[in-house]
C-alpha cells in the first residue's frame, strides 16, 4: 500500500512550516518524498521512494530536476524551526562543527561529482561524491546546519584555475560566514586538523571568533627546549617526548563528561605559543587519552586562539566534535542519506536536503517529546522515532482509505465489486 497524505499532526505540524516554499502541486510531492525517507530500504533510490507513495516515479524524478524550488530557502526555513524552539536552538556554550563526508559511488560513470578522491566515510581514495558540512553540537543538542558538495578540480575546464573551483578550506570559510548570517549561537568553530591551516585559522582570528583544532603531526609549534635551552620551532614527537621526559609535573587531569554519565579522563599539558610560518598566537595543549572507543589516537595535539581558555574548556569543546560524526552516521544508517541514483549536482543536493529535512522533522519530536504519551514503547535512538513515525503513516493512510473508498478504488483501478465488498471499499 502506498503512503498518502495523511492526518498525523505531528508529521504535518512540522512539514507545514514550509507550505510557503512551494505550489500546492510541489507541495504534495514534497510532503509525500518526506513520507516515503520514514520507510523501510534494503537499497533506497528515486522509484523505490515512489513505490512507498501514492505517487509515481515521474513525479518524484521532476521534483528532483525540474521542479522550481529553492534549495537555500528551503535549508533557512529549516534551520529557522529549529532555532525558534528552545529545546532545539543552538545555545552559547556549543561548538560550530566543520567537516566533510562522502558517499561512495563506485560504480557511478556519469554522476557530477563523483570522482576518485580522498573518501571520508571510507578513510582511502575511492569514488564517491563528496560535501562540507557545517553542524552545531552542545552537550546536550546537535544539529546539521547546511552543507556545501565538493567538486574535483577535474569537474572544471581550467581545473583550480577556473573561477567556479572551491576548495574545501574555502567551502569551509563560506559555511562559517552561513552559519554567522543565520545567527547561530556557539562559543567555538571547531575543525579537524586537515581544515587548521594557517589560511583558516588567520580568517577565523580576523572575525574574532575563536577557534579550537587539532593539528598536523608535521606542524611546526614553538616550544622550550630543556636541553638546547632555548625557545625553537619542534614537531608533535618531539614536543610529547620531551612533556613525557621533562615536564610530567605540568600535566593535569582533565575529566569531560556527558549527559548520559559517560565520562573520559586525559591528562593534558597547556602552555602559549605559535606555529611555524602564523601570525596568531595560540594555545596549545597536549592531550593524553582517547575521546573515543573508536579513537585511534591516544595522543592528541589541540590548539586555540583563546588563549587563557583552560585546559578542561579546550578538551571539552574540542570533543564536541564527535557529535557531527553522529550526525552523519544517523543521516546515512537511518535516513539514507548517500542512497541515490540522480545523476546532477542539483539532484544530489535536493535529496541531501530532503534527508535534513527528515532528521531535523526526528530531532524535532524527539528533543520535545511529542511521542512519549502517544506511544507506549520506550523511544531511544533516532531509528526507533522513524519506525515508530513510519508506522502511524501506515496507520494514518489505512484509515485514510477506509474513509475515501471511491478514491481508492480509482487509484488502484478496483473494478470488481465482489474484490471491492471483500476489501470493504463497498458502498
């Protein structure tokens, strides 16, 4: 049975934020796309949706290419909801998240984008399309906030040369200036080492906003050296030896909890000083512990142009940063995120878009409650919100059906009216 439109108001409620966006026609179909990314796929693509809907593949594929509609405006609405409730807002004391992800496409020939290039979801070099994703994430809230698809320099005639090429560092500066224009609220940019040249780390401390990072094993940080007896530039090996050898009285105990009792304990040496070939003075602050199970560092190197930020505040924004991992493992286990078919850059950003908007419909409900006295089930991970939303759409189009026989017997083409008294569609 295909989903149809139906009367669930906490589906509805949220979706008709966006009523304004879209034609009525545009509308029904984005509705039903929302619908159809709350089912069930072994392998999601374009028909499969449509199979879930009373909608057929044509639909969904112009809604996807051709239909007008606006991508940005679609994302402000969005991030505008969210930030309008305070359960779900970004707040003061969370990080802005910076990071790229991928979607592996190993067999695609003529998908834009899709190039052999490093792959972030994989860890190595294969094929896939790949996007830079800004996120907010607080000790008790996250959220994506847009995103931006990375396009090789062989996309290009001119290759970096051409005036369309972005680099990611760039995508990234354009995704901190977005994420200042939609007023979100955060103490910290936050990147991995791979974003914390010094091109960025310059940009940020002209904007005034601090910025929190791990870097490179290869960068060159300013430190005394015991033996030499002098202030010299020393990469990360040396720098731990010499904490390890020298200056083991300095380290502190650092603890970050969570909300949910998880606790890490690191022991971690901070001092100020400066990176090989950068203008801004930074902290620097050596961090002994794993931030994850799934951590494969034990040592970690951060950096920050606050510079009389503590120990204990440059650890715990810095481990802010998993919650963006979370962000893309919930949008691609749960939603389906990199499970399409479309072939063009404009197709691929819709559908990402549409996956936002599913998540953000999940966080919604979920950081409100608005299922805990609708449902007698235990509601815990964001799999369980869209099996259980998923559910009342089925629910919701059975009763549907009951009440609109005629419609029914039209779509399906019921002719029989022994086959109609049997499924009770009978006047």
């Amino acid at each position: 049975m295909g989903i149809s439109s139906t009367n669930i108001s906490i589906i509805n409620n949220f979706l008709s934020n966006f009523k304004e966006l879209f034609s009525k026609k545009q509308f029904l179909v984005f509705v039903l796309a929302v619908y159809s990314l709350l089912m069930e796929y072994k392998r999601n693509c374009l028909s499969s949706m449509a199979s879930n809907t009373s909608l057929d593949y044509q639909a969904f594929q112009y809604f996807f290419s051709e239909s007008r509609w606006n991508l940005d405006e679609l994302n402000n609405k969005r991030v505008r909801v969210i930030e309008n409730q305070r359960t779900t807002k970004s707040t003061d004391d969370g990080v802005l998240v910076i990071d790229d992800t991928s979607c592996p496409k190993p067999y695609a020939k003529n998908t834009e984008g899709a190039k052999y290039q490093h792959c972030p979801s994989l860890n190595r070099e294969e094929v896939c399309n790949a996007a830079v994703v800004s996120a907010f994430s607080s000790k008790s809230k996250y959220f994506p906030i847009n995103l931006k698809s990375y396009l090789p320099e062989s996309e290009f005639p001119r290759g970096k040369k051409d005036y369309r090429f972005k680099n990611k560092l760039t995508l990234a500066k354009e995704l901190v200036c977005d994420a200042i224009s939609k007023n979100i609220n955060f103490s910290y940019v936050r990147v991995d080492s791979w974003y914390a040249s010094v091109d960025f780390i310059e940009s940020m401390d002209a904007k005034d906003l601090k910025l929190v990072a791990e870097v490179k094993p290869n960068r060159l940080i300013n430190f005394y050296h015991p033996i030499k007896r002098r202030h010299c530039f020393i990469k990360q090996d040396e720098l731990v030896k010499l904490i390890g050898s020298f200056y083991s009285h300095k380290l502190k105990p650092v603890c970050v909890r969570h909300p949910n009792g998880y606790r890490r304990d690191f022991l971690c040496c901070s001092f100020k000083s400066e990176l090989k070939d950068c203008s801004v003075k930074v902290k620097v602050a050596v961090v002994f512990g794993r931030f994850s199970d799934e951590d494969s560092k034990s040592i970690h190197v951060l950096i920050t142009n606050g510079l009389n930020a503590y120990a204990s505040a440059i650890v715990s924004k810095y481990s802010l940063r998993w919650s963006i991992e979370r962000v893309f493992k919930e949008l691609k286990d749960v939603f389906c995120f990199d499970q399409y078919q479309v072939r063009h850059k404009k197709q691929t950003e819709r559908y990402w878009m549409l996956c936002f908007i599913v998540w953000s419909l999940v966080y919604w409900i979920k950081q409100n409650g608005y299922l805990n006295k609708t449902l007698s089930g235990k509601l815990e991970s964001f799999n369980d919100y869209k099996k259980a939303l998923g559910s009342l759409l089925f629910l919701g189009s059975g009763i549907s059906i009951s009440k609109n026989r005629d419609s029914v017997c039209n779509l399906y083409g019921l002719k029989s009216h022994r086959m109609k008294k049997a499924l009770g569609l009978a006047a």
